[in-house]
C-alpha cells in the first residue's frame, strides 16, 4: 500500500491564479481531511469527507473547495489564489471518525503564492 | 470557540535529559492523540488516549489523560537526537459546519536537542 499520496510536492503560483491539490488514498477509508499548516503552527482542518459524495467544512474553509466524488480520491481546490495561502497543506485519511481512529498523512504540498 | 493549547512552544533541552509537553483543552474531550512530525515531514501517529486518567507508555515515552479529560501529557525520557521534531495533541470536538467530528490540533511543542 502506498498509503497517502498527494501531488504536487510544491508549487509557486501568483495571485489570482488557480490550482488543484490532489490527494489519493489505497487503504479504502471512508474518512479524508485537508489540513494546513503554517510555518511554525499546528495543524487547522479546511474540509473533511465522510465518504464519496459527502463533504463539509472545518475551521478555515473560505478560498477552498473540495470534493469528493470517488472514495479514493479527494481534491482541494484553490481558485483564486491570495498570499494567505502560502502554507504546506496535508491530506489525511482514517477508516473512521478522526479522534477515534488513527489519521494518515500524506507528504504534503507546499504551496507559495507570491 | 473550542481551543486545544499546548505548551510550551519550543523547549530546548541537552541530550540525555527528559522533556515534557502539555495540552490543554476548553472542553471536555471524548479522547485524545498525539502526533510526532519530523522537520520537514508530515505528522505520524504516536497513540491515542481515551479513558480518563489513562497512562500509556512506549519505551522512553509516557502519555497521561486528565482525570477531567481536558488535559494530557507527553513525558520522554532520557532524549535522543532522534526525538527531535514537533509533538501535536489533538482532540476531538465537533465543528459547526456540519454533524461529523474532527480533530482540532495544538499548536504543537518544537523539541531541540543539543548534543
């Protein structure tokens, strides 16, 4: 199992320009989340996925969006892209309810808006 | 709104001695992980802790769950320069946007090792 993989590993995009982050998991989970992480800070959850065509938003979804039509795959959307979203974004994945079962993460993406 | 708080943000400490993190919660939590992240790489799953006054331990690592299930620990003894990384709480708590759960992580505690 490769696990989670998540592509690209980084990328540079400027201001107002548009991006998919994509994210890819082997181990049949129902449960996926994208997270962000800020030099120096923990983790914030932008959306999560319950199962293939469920998705809903966590604690900074605005300038995001998802979806979420296989169970396999769960994309980020970024569509107009603002410096604010300079950050390292990890995907995850849990066979069941995050908190009571163990989360997966991908390798990250690190992204630089400039 | 609900916080995990973890500190403290950085802790320096010399080979060979112990480190501690704490994490704090607002609310009551069903359970609680921790994570390790190397610099550079993604979080990994270390344990998790769910019933209160829970104590686990693995090898030099010793993790504590509140009486009250709003706080933890994690203690390592004896450090080693692999031990080097950030160590996140994370708790469970429910977001407003929706009727599933989530994890809210701490900001986490960045341990540096000097040989």
């Amino acid at each position: 199992n490769a696990g989670v993989t998540q592509t690209p590993k980084f990328r540079i995009l400027k201001i107002g320009q548009s991006m998919t982050l994509q994210c890819t998991q082997d181990m049949n989970h129902n449960y996926m989340y994208w997270y962000r992480q800020d030099p120096g800070m923990g983790l914030k959850l932008i959306y999560y996925s319950v199962g293939a065509g469920i998705t809903d938003k966590g604690e900074v979804p605005n300038g995001y969006n998802v979806s979420r039509s296989t169970t396999e795959d769960f994309p980020l959307r970024l569509e107009l892209a603002a410096p604010s979203q300079t950050s390292v974004y990890f995907c995850a994945s849990s066979p069941g309810l995050a908190g009571a079962e163990t989360q997966y993460f991908g390798p990250g993406t690190r992204l630089l808006v400039l | 709104g609900q916080q995990v708080m973890q500190i403290p943000q950085y802790q320096h400490v010399q080979e060979g001695e112990d480190f501690t993190t704490y994490c704090n919660s607002s609310t009551t939590l069903s359970n609680i992980q921790w994570y390790k992240q190397r610099p550079g790489g993604h979080p990994v799953f270390l344990i998790q802790l769910v019933k209160s006054g829970e104590v686990k331990k693995q090898k030099r690592l010793t993790f504590q769950f509140g009486e009250a299930k709003k706080n933890s620990s994690l203690h390592i003894t004896a450090t080693q320069t692999t031990d080097v990384g950030t160590y996140f709480c994370a708790g469970r708590l429910y977001y407003s946007g929706g009727g599933a759960d989530g994890l809210t992580f701490g900001k986490g505690t960045h341990l540096i090792i000097q040989p």
